[in-house]
C-alpha cells in the first residue's frame, strides 16, 4: 500500500513522531490556513502557543479569529502580540482590522496610527485609517489618507475609488469623476467604480455619460442594487417616474434591508399619485429604522396631499421627534397647521424653519399667505417681498404683493411688482388673474393698469 505524500500528511506524520515539533504544527497551522480550514489552522496555531508562545504566532491566530469574526480572542491575540513586539507595525494594525470589522473606528484608527509612526508607508494602515475616518464623517483626514496611498502607490484602484466617493460627497464632482476614472483604468471590473463615476455625472448634468455608467456597471453585475438606484435616480431626474420606480423594484428585491432604497421608491410613488404605494414603501422604511426621520415625513407627505393635514401633522411631528433640525418637516407641519387654521403653532414652526435656513424663499411665501389671510398687511407684505429678492422668478409672490399693494391705494408699487409678476410668468395665468381679480378694483380704471395688460396680452 503506497503511503500518502501530501505535505498535510507528511506534517502529521512528524507531529505522531515528535508531540512537540514546533515547525510541523506551524507549518501544518499555515497550510489549513492557505486552504481555507480556519478552525484545524487555529487548533495548532494554539499548539504552537502552548509549545512557544511567540508574537508572530499569536498575531496568525489573531487573524484567523478575526476571519471568523470570533472577535474578543482575535483582540486578546493581537494585545499579545502587541506585549511581546510592540515593534512590529503589522500587530498593531491586526487589532486595527479587528476594531474596524467589529465598527469601533475609534480605537481602529489609534491602532492605524501607531502602527503608521512605526512604518509610515504601511499601505494598508493608511488605507484603513482613512476608511475608519470616512465611517466617523473625518472626511478631511479620510482624504488625506486616501491621497497619501496615492502618493505611494498610484496603482491603488481602491484608493481612487475610495477618494473619488468623499470627493462626490463634497460635491466636487469634476474631480469626484477623475478619480473614477482612475480607479476604472486599473480595475475595469469594478462596477461600483462605474456606479459612483455615474452618479457624478448625474450631478452634473451629463445624464448621457451617466447612463452609459450604470449600464455598464449592470452588465459587469446584475445583482449590484447600487447600480439600480443610480439609474433610477438618473430617471426620475428625467422625470422617468415609471422607469425609476422599475429600477427601484429592482434595488429592493436585490437589497430588501436597504432604508434609502424604500424611502426614495415611495417618493417617486407619492410624485406619481400613487398614495397607497407610497404610504406602504414609507411604513416598511419605518420598520427598518423607527428612528430614521425620513420614513414619518415621507408618509405625512402623502397625508397632507390628501387633505389629511391631521394626520399629517402627527407624522411631521414624529420626524421632528427624531431630527429636530429637519427644515422641510418644519415647513410641512407649518403649512398643515395652516390648514387647520391653527396659526401660533404654524407661525412657530416657520419661524424656526426660517432660522435653520433664513434663505428659503419658498417659507418666506407660505408664512406671508398666513399673514394674508390673518390681514397682517404689512408682514404679509414683507415676506412677499422677500420670497421675490430671494427667487425672483416666483410670480405668485411679485402678485400678492401688488394685490395687498393696490388695496392699501399704494398704486405706484402695485403697478411695478404687477410688471414683475407679468414679467417672470410664462404660464399667462397670471394676465387671466389680473383681468378679473377685484384685488386690482382700486387700479381697474387707471390707464397704466389698463396699457399693461394689453402690453401683456400680444
């Protein structure tokens, strides 16, 4: 009978001959590991340590144990290891992967940064840090760190892409697509590259580009749910309502766990009218994360488009329990209180919009219809005049200012912001208004009131 000459056989053999041969149950340790058989690689891993405790084999099983995401003895390991070389970077930066794995970024990058003052070209320790910075929102040292791989190794196609990805996020989307377009170069393969290159050109305009992107990165895989979202936004920017909500369908039932996903679906389901779909895409994002704004606002959305402004103001009240700062659920729970007719709480509530964006023409607007209906002549007017200085395309506000103007008997500026309101329209709803609207009494009979709208009307 012929005897088994594998090298796992011949380590066995000299282990059944000498117990405690070190070497064979390192080199038996190292040959399960290369084949994957984690649990055999730590069993004698952990002989060697019993035989000879040293760090380099301490840091071996550390990782093994990390692998297998057995995360408390990986760390004892790597502390082990750490006490018997504090001089070896690569120790350090085991305990960094096992802090980074379990999302204790924190003490992942103080082990990235020691390992860093050991070898401060350690790819990897750099590389990593950045990602734990990326993670806690650092992102000026997570790009300082992505750049330092660069510098040392241009080759790295996941440092380009990483890069490219807090570029986008700062939306220096010009650059974002260069570094894409690096990490593309060097791994044609990567169809998040595609994804993330994609939705930099969304951003800017070049939808066709943006297109060829996410079809691309489908192609290279089509589970990738990134990719799916990409387009649909790319759609529904196009006001493809039906062609996003497909894609969307998609992104879910690769993803099912993914929050944005149903969140943006039930959006475009609540653009499209759909009420029933919207409500039920918001209610299975609430149940994902109770905690996550977006899902009550989105669903009191939907309420407040149905006239359901008590409802509504219950859900916006529910978003704002968990995001106090949300503006537009500020401004959405203002303008239901509005239609309630319940004033101090709307007036509040705009207020408090106003101070987190003091340059929202649109609640400047919505307060100054409050004031309106309340009378306030001179507030409404105010905030007329300021939703007009802030966008002055918006016709409504030139026209209510000049109705209020021209009912205080202040013709002179009624005339003017009535030109504006002319001017900036391009639906002419605003010349049809003003033809019969007995705001405009007080100017009916005046020549001016009279030449402007003919000048209007050809």
């Amino acid at each position: 009978m012929s005897q088994d000459k594998s090298p796992l056989a011949d380590f066995t053999r000299a282990i059944e001959r000498d117990p405690g041969d070190v070497r064979a149950y390192l080199e038996r340790g190292q040959f399960y590991e290369k084949a994957g058989q984690y649990e055999q690689a730590i069993e004698d891993y952990s002989q060697v340590i019993r035989l000879d405790p040293i760090a380099d084999v301490f840091y071996r099983r550390g990782n093994l144990y990390r692998k297998i995401k057995a995360f408390e003895p990986a760390l004892a390991d790597f502390d082990r290891a750490i006490s018997l070389d504090p001089e070896t970077a690569r120790n350090w930066v085991g305990r960094g992967n096992t802090h980074f794995d379990r999302q204790a970024f924190e003490p992942a990058i103080a082990n990235y940064s020691a390992a860093l003052r050991l070898d401060p070209t350690y790819l990897a320790a750099l590389y990593n840090r950045g990602k734990c910075y990326a993670e806690i929102k650092q992102d000026e040292a997570a790009l300082a760190d992505f750049t330092a791989v660069l510098q040392l190794d241009s080759q790295d196609a996941a440092a380009w892409l990483s890069r490219g990805r807090l570029y986008a996020k700062k939306g220096v989307y010009e650059i974002a697509i260069t570094d894409y377009t690096k990490a593309i170069a060097l791994d044609a393969a990567d169809p998040l590259a595609f994804v993330g290159r994609g939705s930099s050109y969304t951003e800017i305009g070049e939808d066709t580009a943006a297109l060829a992107d996410f079809e691309t990165a489908l192609r290279l895989d089509p589970h990738e749910a990134k990719a799916y979202i990409g387009r649909g936004l790319l759609r529904a920017k196009q006001d493809d309502l039906a062609g996003a909500v497909a894609d969307f369908d998609q992104a879910i039932r690769l993803n099912s766990a993914d929050i944005e996903a149903w969140i943006m679906r039930g959006m475009f389901h609540y653009r499209q009218g759909q009420a029933e779909s919207a409500l039920a895409d918001f209610a299975e994002a609430i149940r994902l994360d109770p905690l996550d704004a977006r899902g009550a606002f989105g669903r009191a959305l939907v309420y407040a488009g149905q006239g359901d402004h008590s409802r509504a103001v219950v859900n916006f009240s529910q978003a704002l329990r968990h995001n106090p700062k949300f503006e537009a659920a500020l401004v959405g729970r203002a303008n239901s209180f509005h239609k309630l007719g319940e004033v101090e709480p709307a007036l509040t509530d705009y207020k408090q919009a106003l101070q987190l964006n003091p340059l929202d023409a649109a609640v400047f607007y919505n307060r100054g219809l409050l004031y309106h209906y309340l009378g306030q002549v001179e507030a409404a007017l105010a905030d007329y005049g300021q939703a007009a200085r802030l966008n002055p395309h918006d016709s409504a506000a030139w026209y209510n200012r000049a109705c209020l103007l021209a009912g205080q008997n202040r013709l002179d500026e009624a005339l003017e912001d009535l030109r504006q309101a002319l001017t900036v329209d391009q639906s002419g709803v605003i010349l049809t208004n003003a033809s019969t609207d007995p705001d405009f009494d007080p100017l009916r009979a005046d020549l001016r009131f009279q030449k402007l709208l003919v000048e209007f009307s050809t």
